[in-house]
C-alpha cells in the first residue's frame, strides 16, 4: 500500500503520457447503449459534446474547445468569464465533473465502436 502523500506526489510529477490517462470521461447512459461500449469511461477529444455534472455551470452541455494535458483540464465553448481585462476567457472544467453525451467520430474511434446504431423509430 502506497501512502496517500506519495500518490499525491506521482499524480503531480507525472510524465505527460501518463497524465493522458487521467483524463477520461464518464459516458452517457444513452451514448454508452447506442455505441454498445461496456467501459464506464473514454479518453476525450476536441469536437466531443459533454454535459457539465459539477458546480455553478451544472446542467449546461457544450462541446469541447480545448483539451490541456499537462494541466489536466478541459475547455468548453460558450462556457466564459470575464478577466480583469474585461475579456472573455474560457472556464477550465477536470474531467471528472463531465459526462460524454455525443462522440466526435474521428478515424480511430471508427475503428473502435464502428458507426454508431440508429435509435429505434417507434
């Protein structure tokens, strides 16, 4: 068993592929039996839509404008605040207070789950 502070100390001195590990999202109910995937949880990318689970912003859905790795955080378009300069900035969000509600189907994640299923019309 590793002591807390030594865990605490990793995660901060991490290199950036490892860091690349901790930004995962968790999925969507809906997107998770569309895509038929059975993990809880995938790596991000730019072009993905979230639902924000966390803080004043909860509830708010975006798509993500920029993922940064060696700060671990992501950045959602039209999610903004004012600076001292009075211009907008975007708000940083972790990872772990958003859900994937729609994938941006690049040409790995084709690969990987194929094209997504139809919803049944009813």
């Amino acid at each position: 068993m590793v002591k807390r502070d030594i865990e605490r100390k990793n995660r901060y001195k991490a290199k950036m592929h490892t860091r690349k590990n901790h930004m995962h999202v968790h999925i969507s109910k809906e997107l998770k039996n569309n895509l038929s995937i059975k993990s809880r949880a995938l790596l991000i990318n730019k072009g993905d839509n979230v639902r924000i689970m966390r803080g004043t912003h909860k509830n708010k859905n975006g798509k993500i404008a920029k993922v940064n790795y060696s700060k671990r955080v992501v950045y959602i378009e039209g999610i903004t605040r004012k600076n001292a300069k009075g211009t907008e900035r975007l708000i940083s969000f972790q990872p772990s207070n958003l859900m994937l509600t729609e994938l941006n189907m690049t040409k790995e994640r084709k690969k990987e789950f194929g094209e997504p299923a139809e919803a049944p019309k009813i």
